[in-house]
C-alpha cells in the first residue's frame, strides 16, 4: 500500500491509496446506521403501521443515497489527485522542449 517513510514525505500523496479504505468504512457505516434504521421502522409499526413504513423507507432511501453519494465524493477525490498528477507530467513535459526564441529565419 505505502511506505511508512512517505507520511514524512511530501513527494507522493498517500490520499489515493487510502481513500478506498475510507470509501469502505463509509459504506459499512451507511450500513450499519440504515440497519438500524430499518429496525427502528419495525419497532415503530407497532404502534403507528404508517409512520413505521415511512420509517423503514426512509431508512432505505437513505442508504441507497448515502452509497451513491460517498462514491460520488470518493471518485471526485481520486479525480482532483488525477489531474494533479496529469498538470504535472504536462510540466514536466514543457520543461524538456526548449524554447526557441524568434521565428527562425528563412534563407
């Protein structure tokens, strides 16, 4: 994954190979927490069927959204770190082709 001596350096940034890690805590919180939601809306239609079923859907809804966003966030991190990456190899790129001062002249 990474070096343990590339947290002390600013070289390379570790963000990209760890963001998966935090992608995966995220969506096992999401569903730990609709888990939870859906068994609150069980609970709950018991004493109100309706606000129960609310309940339970909500809860669901919420998970599906709560995937969909944190990948959306995850990738737009990966992307920002992408074209990073990308702005600096075209630098990198320009430094290598001298640059000719003037037209050249015709003879």
């Amino acid at each position: 994954m990474f070096d343990f001596r590339e947290l002390f350096q600013w070289d390379r940034f570790i963000t990209p190979t760890v963001i998966k890690t935090f992608y995966l805590l995220v969506i096992g919180l999401i569903c730990l927490f609709g888990l939870s939601g859906v068994f609150s809306g069980l609970a709950a239609m018991a004493i109100s069927p309706f606000g129960g079923f609310l309940v339970l859907l909500s809860s669901i809804a919420s998970v599906v959204v709560g995937i969909m966003l944190s990948r959306i966030l995850a990738e737009f991190v990966l992307i920002v770190f992408r074209i990073n990456e990308h702005l600096g190899a075209i630098r990198e790129q320009g430094r290598r082709i001298p640059i000719i001062r003037g037209a050249q002249r015709q003879k």
